[in-house]
C-alpha cells in the first residue's frame, strides 16, 4: 500500500481518545506549542513525518505507537507486526522512541480508577483552571496542562508525588522507582570514586544558582576535586530549571573560578551537563575507516611551581552535546551521554586512565550510537583549561 495511503488508513481507524494519547506520546518529538493545531491522527503523523519520526522505509515509531496505545488490531492488520515482535523489539537498547518519562512514570498510571482520578483533579484545583479540571478531562490530558503550567516534568515530579501518595500508595512507588533508576549510575560510580555525594532534584532556575551559591562558599581546603552533574533539558547555553525558567551554563562554572571560589584555586572543576543545546537532530557522514588506532600518549605534565594561574584554570566541561543539537536517550538504559561515562569511569578509573582520555573514549562510543536506524547521531563536547592529568583514584 502507497505509504501516506496506509497514513490515511491508520489515522481513519483512531478514536480521538487515541489522538490524544499518540499526542502525548510525542511530545519529546512534537512539542506542545505545535500540538495544539493538530486535530486528527493524519495531521500527527505528518507532523511526525517532517521531523523523520516516519518514512516509507522506516514505521518503527508508528508501530511502537501502535503498541503503546494498546492498538493491536492495527499493528497486526496494517503493518505486519505484533504484540509479542514490539515487546522483543522494544528491549533493544536505543530502539525505543517513546521516552521513559512518559511510559514509565506516567503512562502506565493511566489505569488508575475513575474516583482516584477524580481525587487527583480535586488535589490540582488550586494549580489549574477550573475548567481544565472538568469531568471532560481524562488523566493524560491532565499531565499535558500540568506540563504548560510548569508543573510536571522529567525532573520535576514532586507534585505528582505528593498527590500519588494521597491516593494510592503503589502509583507513587512507580514513580520512585522510574527516579531512582534515573541517578543510580551516577551515584555508584563517583561513590567507588569516594566523593562526597549530595543529589539536589526538582529545582527551579533559582534554586539551581542558590545551590551553585552554597558549594562556592564552602571551604573546600581539605577536597582534592569539585564535580558538578547536571541532568535537565536545555538550549544553547543554559538548562532549564523545574520552572521552566533558564539558567546560564557559565554562570554556573564561573562561580567557581579561583577568585569565586579560592578554596578550589588550582584544583579540578568538573562539569558534566546532560541537557540538549537545541532542537536540531545531528545527520551522521560516512568516512573510509583504518584498522590501526591513532596514538593516544600525551606528554607528561611540565613539573615546575606556578606562583600564579589563571583565574579559569583547572576546569573541565563535559557537555552531552554540541551547541544547537539535540542528545537522545534510551527507555531502559537511561541517556546515551551518562550512560557511557558512567560505565568508562567504572571501567577505566581503576586502571589509572585520566579523565581526557576516558572523555575520549565516550565521545567515540556515543558517536557510534544510531538513532532513527541510522539517521541521528549524537557527538558530546569536552572543553578544558586542565593543567595537568586529572586521575580519578580508586584505591
């Protein structure tokens, strides 16, 4: 069948409560502002189609659409699949489109009961308009105008926390868990590194430079090293707070420059941001490659005393990627940039590699990842003003 032919066909198929479900499926890949014009399937899947989300050779999102929405009968009848294909499919890592903040946190909540949901907009009366509280309003299109609001959002969910907890106690787990999935790779490995560990989540812009204020002002003399993980969304140059307002990136990691932060004067700064940098999806090229690997020595560090550095000296920003792109990220393994330095710092730091060289070794291995089956590609960014081989000890 022609390809917008079998569109047409699908679309015609879809009940509206179906709409809004595939709507809020894709909001990673369609957002709000552009959503709200769109009032039938057909007109989703060719909003999807411009931004290479479905193409005649690739249906793997519109059949993990399928599959999400619990549409069978059309993943069956139209596309030649199944429940049981999908469910293998979908365990391939980087294969789901469908991000995990939506399908583990939320939509699987979906079932809860007509009185709990009932509960849940009774809760929300003081945060939304009362008309979007109505009887109308099914659960997903409640998530959707707490997300407007500002009040709902991968890293912030303590409101939908507070009120799972007030109805049902299992609905609250599930979120727990989807949380502490998402930081359990950073904490064990800087813990094997033995940092101290401190985990500030759900913070608005303000509260992300009150943060950043309070580890200025303490007295680091007895650290060896500062690191700083930030896992949000963002643009080019800055990260989102909870709020949805803006914080700048070097903002952040001037307010420990050796006149900011004298404490930390000519000790490692560490950054690692996992934030997109824009809303363009990176094209891979192909190259003719070689067998043998380029030398990775380096030139031992110059042992002399400095009397004076420069005041940006000794800092490191690891970036997820470049200015302008997006950075993707795994339903079941989490983002592929946090992802890949958690396990190179596990598997390298215990063999004496410095952090240039592990950086190296991610930035090759998130640049092989595919997205799209080949078509997005992902290229994270380091800057430096290191003087010297930053080791992270083990023993």
């Amino acid at each position: 069948m022609d390809f917008h032919k079998l569109l047409y066909t699908i679309s015609e198929a879809l009940a509206t409560e179906d709409l809004v479900a595939l709507k809020f499926l894709s909001l990673e890949h369609i957002p709000l502002r552009k959503q709200e014009g769109i009032r039938d399937p057909e007109a989703l899947f060719l909003a999807l189609e411009e931004k290479g989300m479905m193409e005649e050779d690739n249906l793997s999102f519109l059949k993990e659409l399928l599959f999400r929405i619990n549409r069978i009968d059309l993943l069956t009848d139209k596309l030649s699949s199944s429940r049981e294909e999908m469910e293998r499919e979908l365990q391939i890592p980087g294969r789901a489109k469908v991000s995990q903040f939506r399908w583990v946190a939320l939509y699987h909540i979906e079932n809860i009961t007509t009185d709990e949901l009932k509960s849940l907009k009774f809760l929300l009366i003081k945060e939304l308009p009362k008309c979007k509280l109505d009887n109308e309003m099914t659960l997903i299109n409640v998530f959707i105008e707490m997300e407007k609001k500002g009040l709902l959002a991968e890293e912030n969910l303590e409101i939908l926390k507070t009120i799972c907890e007030k109805i049902d106690k299992s609905l609250l787990k599930k979120i727990e868990e989807y949380e502490l999935d998402r930081n359990a790779a950073l904490r064990k490995v800087f813990t094997k590194l033995h940092f101290e560990i401190a985990e500030h989540k759900d913070l608005t812009a303000e509260q992300i430079r009150h943060t950043v204020h309070v580890y200025r002002n303490m007295d680091h003399h007895d650290r060896d090293c500062f690191v700083c993980c930030i896992l949000s969304h963002g643009d080019k140059g800055i990260v989102f707070g909870t709020d949805g307002q803006e914080t700048s990136i070097q903002e952040l990691t001037t307010s420990f420059t050796g006149m900011n932060c004298p404490s930390l004067a000519g000790k490692p700064k560490v950054f690692f941001i996992q934030a997109c940098q824009g809303d363009t999806f990176q094209k891979g090229v192909h190259i003719e490659t070689d067998s043998s690997e380029l030398d990775s020595s380096v030139e031992a560090d110059a042992r002399f005393q400095l009397e004076c550095i420069p005041d940006e000296a000794d800092f490191l920003l690891g970036m997820a990627t470049m200015k302008d792109f997006v950075s993707y990220r795994s339903t079941t393994q989490g983002t592929w940039y946090i992802q890949s330095l958690c396990e190179h710092l596990e598997k390298s730091c215990p063999r004496g590699e410095d952090i240039l060289s592990i950086l190296t070794a991610v930035n090759r291995e998130v640049s092989r990842k595919n997205d799209r089956l080949n078509q997005g590609k992902q290229m994270p960014q380091p800057s430096f003003t290191l003087r010297k081989k930053l080791i992270f000890p083990v023993n």
